[in-house]
C-alpha cells in the first residue's frame, strides 16, 4: 500500500460522495452486503455496523438484532438518519459520528462488529481492526466484506498505479489480503473463520473472523 491516507481525508472524500453514493455504490456492492447481514443475523443480539455510510444496508438487518451505525462522514449519516426515519427503522439503537480507530465504546459492547466495504477505507486499517476485537465480546464475530487486492500479474500492477487517485477518493485499489491475516497472527484471540469471495468481479471478499471464547 503506497499512497497515505488520513481519517480527515476520508472524511471529506465520502462527505463529497454522499449525494450520489447509493446511485453508484448501492446495486455493486448489494449481493456482499446481503452476505454480510446474513452472517451477522445468525448471531443476532447487539450489531455495531462500523462505516455504515447512507445506512444503506439497515433496512436488511432482522427485526430482532439491535444495530448502532457509526461513520466518520457527517454527509454520509445524514442519510443514515433519514433512512431510519423514513423506513420507521425501530431495531437501529443509534446512528452517530465515530471513528473506526477510536470506537467510543467499552469493552465487548457488542455481539457483532459488522464492517462492509470500510476496511479499505480507513486511513489505518491495524488499528480499526484491534478496536473492532476490543468492542466485541468474547463468542461474537467481526464480520468484514473487503477488496482484495490481486498483487501480482496485471490487475495488481493496474491496481497500486491507481492507487493515488483512488486513496483521495476514499478507498484503496492495492489492499492484499495478508493485512487480515498479518493483523490475526499478532492477536491470541481472534481467529480466521470463514473467506469467501462474493461479487462483483471475485474482487472483493466476505470475511468472519471469530474472538475466542476464551479471550
Ligand atoms: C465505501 S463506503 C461503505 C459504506 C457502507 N458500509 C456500504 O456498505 O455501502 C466506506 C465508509 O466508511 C467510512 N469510513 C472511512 N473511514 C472511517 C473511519 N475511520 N471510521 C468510521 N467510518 C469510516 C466512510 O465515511 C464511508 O461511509
């Protein structure tokens, strides 16, 4: 990964994304957010959707889990907001600005640590992941759909010579997906469950990783 990126960057890049988000992000990304909402709903309970963006994926959520949204974009949640109002929304428990390296929240607040195509989004991706282990509680799941760069042959070299311009749009091109497995080899209590690719493109994959009962 070559390009910086920083939290306030982002910020902007997805506040100037906001009003044309859902046209172009929504229908590409709606089979590995279905994916995602399955996994979370089978264990149910608190759901913490990290860069829940315009809340596009909240009306899929089960009436019975309990989902709080956060995102960094104040644009980006006020479509959030309008959605669970206009949608009579009643199981989303809070929709607030929050940064995915700083989660405001105490230890194992949460069930599931959903994060869909945020990842590669964040100026420091370690670092979101170690909050995401810390907030959810021993037993629960953090459940990612993520790009997965190629890194080699032509679509990697196409991808890391976009990367400057893709970075000041707000997400990573070049993004392998040894960060997740590098990132669980330094923790003891989170594991690598499930990888899965979902569309479009085989680029992008559905990722669970478990915390440790014991942890
Ligand atoms: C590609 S969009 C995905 C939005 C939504 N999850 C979806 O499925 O369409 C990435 C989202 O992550 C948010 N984001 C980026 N960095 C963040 C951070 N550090 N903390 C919280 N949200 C962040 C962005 O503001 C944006 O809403």
């Amino acid at each position: 990964m070559t390009a910086t990126m920083t939290t306030a960057g982002v910020a902007q890049a997805y506040d100037r994304w906001a009003p044309i988000y859902d046209l172009v992000f929504g229908p590409v990304f709606r089979q590995g957010r279905a994916s995602a909402i399955r996994a979370a709903d089978r264990i149910g309970g608190r759901i913490l959707e990290v860069g829940v963006g315009t809340g596009i994926s909240l009306p899929g959520y089960a009436a019975g889990s309990r989902v709080t949204g956060v995102d960094i974009s104040e644009d980006m949640l006020d479509k959030a907001r309008d959605r669970v109002a206009r949608l009579g929304l009643r199981n989303i428990d809070a929709i607030r600005v929050g940064d995915a390296e700083a989660l405001d929240f105490a230890d194992q607040s949460f069930d599931v640590v959903v994060a869909q195509y945020v990842v590669s989004a964040v100026a420091n991706p370690a670092r979101a992941l170690d909050e995401f282990a810390r907030v959810c509680r021993p037993g629960g799941e953090i459940i990612i759909t993520t790009r997965v760069g190629a890194e080699q042959g032509v679509r990697g070299a196409i991808e890391k010579t976009l990367m400057p311009i893709t970075s000041r749009l707000g997400f990573r091109t070049d993004f392998p997906f040894a960060l997740y497995t590098d990132w669980i080899a330094t923790r003891g209590d989170v594991e690598l469950i499930e990888k899965r690719e979902i569309p479009p493109l085989g680029h992008f994959s559905l990722v669970r990783i478990a915390k440790r009962e014991n942890a």
